[in-house]
C-alpha cells in the first residue's frame, strides 16, 4: 500500500478549530453559505484568450455551476460561522480570477448525488476522485494524487492494519467506493482465507462515518486518505489514520463527457500551477506534497 504524505505543521494547525466546529453532519442538501467565487477581468491572471474560448452560453451567464460534499475537509467544510471553506472552493475562486466567470455553489449535495447532477446537466463541474471507471464516462482536469485510507479510535484499540481488516465493522459514505467496490472486495478475500468478513456501515456522509467510529458504532471508518489524515490531526484526542492507503489514484474537476468548458478549465489550472497559485492554495491545507507534476486532462 502506497503512503500518501500530508502536510502536519501550522497550515494544519491553523485549521483544527475549522474543522472541529464547522462540519455540517446532517448530510442534507442545502443551499452553499458561501463559497461564490470572485470573477473578474481585473485579476492580474485574468486570461482573456481562455474567457472568450469559453461556450457563449457560460459567458452569457457568467458563471459555472459546481457542487461540492461539505463533510470532506479539506476539500470542503463549513467553518464556524458556516461559510464553505476548502482547496474545492479555493480552487474554483482562483480558476474564476483565470477565466472571468464566476464558479459558484448554488448548492451542495450529497456524494452520491454529485455525479448524478453533473450527467443531469444540473451541476457543470465537481471535484470528485478519478478512476478509470469514472474517466469512461466523464472528463477529468487532474490536480493531485489521492487515495482512500482508514481511519480508528485513538489507540487503534482493536489493533487493525491497512492490510487487515477482516473482522471489524468499517463505516463509509454513502455511494462512495470505498462503500461499493473495495470494502466488499477486501470482506469477501477475509472469507475466502477463512476469516470473519468485514462489516460494511454505510452513512449519508462522511461526517457520520466518522463519528461512528467516536460513538463505538464502528471499529474503523473509510474516508479518501486525505480526509482521514487531516481528522487524525484536527482531533487527535479521538482518531488515528493507519498506515498506508489503498486504490491510489488521482484527483481533480470532473465534467460531463464530451465538456466543452474542461479544456479551458485545464488550461486555467496550468495557469495556477505555473504562476503558484495552486500550491499556495494546497499549502493553506497542508496538502501541497499532493499535488501532481503536471496537470492532466482526460477526455
């Protein structure tokens, strides 16, 4: 199992209270408190090449509507005054500042709703893992690598491994696939050496999940490795993230396939990693060692 490395110095430290009092657990739908990014043609990155190749539809609108799952810090998490913070809305204001329309939250939705609403053409972009099942039917502007890890009770009291889980309770999102693929996959390799099969809890988001794992619901739970290394920091008192972490892959924008804004998309965010932009915003969440080497278009 690979090691995803994340960042564990002030730009976490600066965040714990982020984290800690601003997760939103309901798992609910709801209109984004914030989180509308600031376009325009003022910006010093501002690319006018790349605004007036965007579809006339977009520019007439002037915006780009994403979603985004708010129980994923630190991609994206409500602070304590309930504003959408995160890399995923960062992201989308420093790519709105490239190409002068503004990529805004109008809502945020459930993981397992995000990419039904971008096939419904409700939602123009999300940022979502990329897998090559996914990459067969959306496009993809790659950012950082990424993968799933696991997280435990402070103490690891039930002595679980990235490697062995067979026998523990493992809670996970709902949709998510960790939840669909792996989890049952790993369960029924326990069965097959003769051991006791993996419990798979499933919750409506992340949040609960995690918090399972608090309450004694769960021996463990199944977050994207990120996600798991930045609680294990944000509350230490309470979890732990294992060592190692499992299907790794890559990260970024997905779009409904056959997008018409993805290229201009990809070229704004070569723009925001050339210029630095794109590591400063992965340092704020101490993530930057993430980020891949050059970015990645698939379509």
């Amino acid at each position: 199992m690979q090691n995803l490395h994340f960042g564990s110095g002030l730009a976490m430290a600066a965040l714990l209270t982020l984290t800690l009092t601003g997760c939103n657990t309901s798992g609910a739908t709801e209109p984004a408190a914030s989180g509308k990014a600031s376009a325009g043609a003022t910006s010093e990155m501002y690319s006018a090449k790349l605004h007036d190749s965007l579809p006339a539809d977009i520019r007439d609108r002037g915006t780009v509507l994403m979603t985004a799952d708010a129980s994923r810090p630190p991609k994206a998490f409500h602070d304590e005054t309930g504003a959408l913070v995160g890399y995923v809305p960062d992201l989308s204001a420093a790519l709105s500042d490239v190409l002068g329309v503004e990529f805004v939250f109008p809502e945020l939705a459930k993981f397992d709703a995000i990419l039904v609403g971008v096939d419904s053409g409700r939602f123009d972009s999300a940022a979502f893992d990329n897998t090559v099942e996914r990459r067969a039917k959306y496009d993809f502007v790659d950012v950082m690598d990424t993968g799933f890890g696991i997280g435990v009770a402070k103490g690891n009291p039930k002595n679980l491994s990235i490697d062995n889980l067979c026998g523990a309770s493992v809670a996970s999102g709902k949709g998510d696939i960790m939840t669909t693929v792996i989890l049952p996959e790993t369960s029924g390799k326990c069965e097959a050496a003769g051991k006791q099969p993996i419990t798979i809890l499933t919750f409506d988001d992340a949040s609960q999940a995690t918090l399972s794992v608090h309450a004694g619901r769960a021996d463990a739970f199944a977050q994207d490795a990120v996600t798991v290394g930045y609680m294990a920091q944000a509350d230490a008192d309470k979890y732990e993230a294992l060592n190692g972490s499992i299907n790794t892959h890559t990260w970024g924008f997905a779009f409904k396939k056959g997008s018409d804004i993805a290229p201009q998309v990809y070229e704004a965010m070569k723009i925001l990693k050339e210029n630095g932009t794109l590591t400063k915003i992965l340092g704020k969440y101490g993530v930057e060692d993430l980020a891949i080497d050059e970015i990645q278009l698939y379509n």
